[in-house]
C-alpha cells in the first residue's frame, strides 16, 4: 500500500525544526499542503501546518514515522506556503512558524463554503505604479481592476480596509473582509479585502494584487520578521503571473525602481483638485536667537474666527534643545554631554543618561534660558496667547481627545482630529533633515496626511510648512504637486550611498550586535544601538542572517529594511 508522509512545522514558539509524520488512511482525503494539525511531539500534542506531503524516505523505516494525530482546518494554501519560505530568506528568518500564523485562518475552517464570485471575465491590467493625488478616491479604480478578474487589495489601516470593502459590496461585488471572512476568501470570491495581514490571504485564480498607499510604514510589520506588504505582493503576483498594482500620492524609492517606466501620474486637473493650500513659510531670514515657531502666517490663521487648527510637532515636554540667553551656549549633560531637554516641572533632563539638574548654565551661571527648540507644553501656552483662545495638546500618550478648535501636538494628532481647516507643521525641518535616509519619503507622507485632513482647495483646506530650507527638494515637489519629482533625486542619491532599494540593509540592536555582525561575514558598520549589515542583495543578506549563530544568551533583534535608519 502506497503511503504518504507530511512534514509539519509546530506552532510552537522558538522551534526551528521540521517533522515528518505518517498520514493515516482515514485523513488522507482531507490533508493538504497547508493544512493545520494535530501532531504529538515530545510527550504532548501540538498543532502545526504541513508544509509538504511525500512518500517516505526508503532510508527511514516506515514503523519509526508516528502518525498524525489530528486534522483540525483547513490552512493556507500550497502557493502562500511556498511564499513563505521565500519570505523566510528575504527576511533573514530562521523559521517559517511567523509568515504560517500571518497566514492563517483566525478560527477553525472545517469546509470551505461554495463560491461566491460574480466576475465571470478576465481582463488584463498592467501592472505598475499609479500615483494619484492625497484627496483622490480608489474606488472607481478598484471596481475596474476588480471587474477585471478575482483581485486582493491590501490598506495600511483595518478601518480603511473595512470601509473600502462596504463600499465595494454596494456596488454589487462579492467582497471577504480580512481575516473575519477568511473561509469566503478560500471559497472564492471577487475582492479580498484587509489590511498588511491580508497580504497572505487566499484568493483563488488571483488576478490581480493591490496595494494602496504604497508609502504607509504600517505595512512593515513591526515585530520581527519584518517582513513589507508591498514587497510581499510584487512576489506573490510574480508568483501567480498575476498583476501588481501599487497605489500611492508620494511613491517610495522602492516602488518607483520597481515600476521602471511603468507609473502612472495624474492629469494636471486632477492634481489641481487634488491637493489643498500649500503654503511655505520662509524662516530663512530670522536671527537664530530670536526664533519662535509662532510665526506671523500662522497667527493670521490661529485669529481667523471659526477656523480649526493643528500645529504638529514631534517634540515633547517643554522644550528639547536650550541655550543660555547671556553666553548663548547649549546645555549639555554633565555625566555623557547630550543635550539636555526640560520637563514639564522645568528641571533640566537628559534623555540618554537620565542625569537631572536646576535651571542654571553650567558656563555662567545664568538661569535666563533660550528655547532653540521648544516642546508640545512650552508650544501649546504660546499658541493660546496668540490665538486668544484655548489650545489642547495631544501626543501618543493623550487619552480621550479635548474639545477644541486648536490643538498641538505630534503627528499622531493626525490620526485622532476630524473636520480641521488648517495643518501647520511649526518645525518641518525636523522631519526634512532627520538623520535617517527615509526622511524625504517621511516628511512627504506626512503632508499628505495631513491633505487628506484639511481636504481640498475649494473648502479653504491649507498646509502650512515653516521652513528654514525650503528649496529643499521635498518643499518644491510638494509646492508642485508633483511627488515622482522628489523620487528622481532620491534615487540618484542612494545610489551613490549603497542604501536600499540598490543594496541590502538591516539594522541589529542588541548587546551582541557588533558581534552577530562581525560573525555574518557582511559588510557593517556600528550605531549607537548595534550595528546595521549591508549585502549586496536581500537573499544573500537573509541567509547570512538566518545562518549565522546567535550569540550565547543573547536578545538580538534584527530589522531587515529598517523604516526609521
């Protein structure tokens, strides 16, 4: 009697291995490559995927092989297992276990239900990248490309994703929200919708793969593998000689190399209707010690009755750099000589080594102290004496959101506020000169984000950027409209630096970072945090780090294409 034998990976936390098992008779109708089961392992049962299904290894007696225990669902299909393993070497995984439970159904699938697809005809469409505009809707483009063929679209946000799948629906479409409707989206249907997450989805005869807002850090996973959504999907569609189609107003670097000459751009109306009030603030001109980030343009729209206001900036507390007022040095740390910043109670604090001190310079003695750059508490007193009314201030850490008409705070402000008039970002160049190779792509994201908040031209919405520089490429792009300007320069310039998407980068944090680094035989180069490795491609840099030893003991983590670098 033919008999088969499955290799399971165990959903067992810090497993590297696979086990083969015997398939008894009684499954072998219902076990498939991907599906979860049941398997004992070291005294115990544990559930696991299968990963591959064979005959046994004639060099192995059969009678040694313990069989399967249980059959429990209906798993990830074959090709998103074999995408795996391909995400496995891209992400310098040493396991498959992470890309199998972002892959898997959230509860049990005894049977897949009938199919539910409507579109009957299959169309081509290109891939490539299309940017459109902040204030653009992808809802026509959507129920094109999905009236083309059976499509998975991918959106940073769950909220979003929901949204985009109701609407989709009203139109008449067969839609599985991810990963609620996981079964319906095995069964077959004609969109699949959901967030990063769903870019492991199933979609039988996948046609065509849709990533919106391309640019979003949210479809990076954040825990280890880190593995990119978008870059997921480029594979899987290759996989499937399915079309990928990745959707932004300000593509990266990444996408734009990918596309080659394959980007699509809006028309010179669209962008028109597209883009809210861009207003620069030239700064350029101001003494140094005199600065404030209260700027006349952003005091005539603070007084503007009725009119909603958000001030962004990425700085806490009361101020983060100070300078003595009669000898005009900065404050330092007396212990490492960081800067020092100043807390609420107005003691002075280091944020490296968390020495605290009085208001006194350490040159001088002087008390007299100049905020070069002012915190979201010190901001949010000002505004309120400029606007003549009360300001609330919201970060990461705000609770509920005050009632206000104006509020400050760092960019998750952003995410919180509704039917706002006006966006001013009192220090853009923290975020243009940020030490990090992204900061162009950053800064440009949050404009946009902030565009979509203030909405179009026609309802008064406007951007406000204070600059110090601003013709730095990302102000004349975004003066322009035109994101794929910025895209041009940034390219050449990575080039030049070996940075991604040319060559291959990780960043490794950790007190056995330089030597894990060392260890990879890759080219590297230590941080404050560890070391980042640089490879001339993402496979050779993924097996160096699957294949290289941890250290003994140690808690390495390891972020291939670091967002924030």
């Amino acid at each position: 009697m033919n008999r088969t034998v499955a290799r399971v990976v165990p959903n067992v936390t810090g497993l590297d291995k696979q086990f083969d098992y015997l398939v008894p008779d009684s499954m072998r109708d219902r076990v498939a490559v991907g599906s979860l089961v049941r398997v004992p392992l070291h005294g115990r049962r544990v559930g696991g995927w299968v990963v591959a299904l064979g005959a046994p290894d004639p060099a192995l007696p059969i009678e040694k092989l313990v069989p399967l225990a249980k059959w429990s669902s209906v798993g990830p299909p074959a090709e998103v297992v074999d995408l795996a393993r391909w995400a496995a070497v891209r992400w310098g995984a040493p396991r498959l276990r992470p890309f199998l439970v972002a892959a898997d159904p959230p509860t049990m699938v005894a049977a897949l239900p009938p199919a539910r697809r409507t579109v009957s005809t299959v169309q081509p469409v290109p891939s490539g990248v299309r940017r459109i505009t902040p204030l653009t809707d992808p809802l026509p483009m959507l129920i094109e490309i999905a009236r083309a063929g059976p499509a998975l679209v991918v959106h940073p946000t769950p909220a979003a994703a929901r949204a985009i799948a109701n609407r989709l629906r009203k139109v008449g479409l067969r839609v599985a929200l991810m990963p609620d409707e996981w079964a319906q989206a095995a069964a077959g249907v004609d969109v699949v919708v959901g967030s990063r997450g769903a870019v492991w989805a199933p979609c039988p005869d996948l046609h065509t793969v849709v990533v919106l807002d391309e640019h979003d850090d949210s479809l990076q996973e954040e825990r280890t593998p880190t593995w990119h959504a978008r870059d997921v999907a480029i594979e899987r569609a290759a996989r499937a000689a399915a079309a990928c189609v990745l959707v932004s107003p300000c593509p990266t670097a990444t996408a734009v190399r990918w596309a080659g000459d394959r980007v699509q751009r809006p028309t010179a109306s669209e962008t028109v209707a597209g883009w809210p009030f861009i207003e620069v603030v030239d700064r350029s001109d101001e003494e140094p010690w005199k600065r404030s980030l209260v700027s006349s343009a952003l005091i005539a729209q603070l007084r503007t009755p009725g009119r909603r206001v958000v001030c962004v900036i990425n700085t806490v507390g009361r101020a983060r750099l100070l300078a003595c007022r009669a000898c005009r040095s900065l404050q330092r740390c007396a212990h490492c000589d960081a800067a020092v910043s100043q807390r609420d109670d107005g003691v002075f604090e280091c944020k490296r080594c968390g020495t605290t001190r009085p208001v006194v310079c350490q040159q001088c003695g002087s008390s007299a102290m100049a905020n070069v750059k002012p915190g979201v508490t010190r901001l949010r007193e000002e505004l309120e004496a400029a606007a003549n009314r009360p300001v609330a201030s919201v970060t990461g850490d705000t609770g509920s959101l005050p009632d206000a008409d104006v509020y400050v705070g760092t960019e998750a402000v952003l995410h919180r506020v509704r039917g706002i008039d006006v966006v001013a970002f009192l220090d853009f160049d923290a975020e243009l000169l940020a030490p990090r190779y992204r900061a162009g792509e950053h800064a440009m994201a949050l404009v946009v984000r902030a565009s979509r908040l203030v909405g179009s031209r026609e309802r008064g919405g406007r951007v406000l950027l204070q600059t110090f520089v601003p013709g730095h490429d990302v102000v004349r792009a975004i003066l322009r409209a035109d994101p794929g300007e910025l895209a041009v320069g940034e390219l050449a310039r990575r080039r030049l630096l070996g940075l991604p998407p040319f060559r291959a980068l990780a960043a490794v944090e950790g007190a056995d970072a330089v030597e894990f680094a060392t260890a990879t035989g890759l080219e590297f180069a230590t941080t404050a945090k560890g070391a980042l490795v640089r490879a001339e491609t993402w496979q050779e840099l993924g097996r160096a780090l699957a294949e290289t030893p941890r250290p003994k003991g140690s808690r390495l983590r390891v972020e291939v294409d670091p967002p924030r670098q």
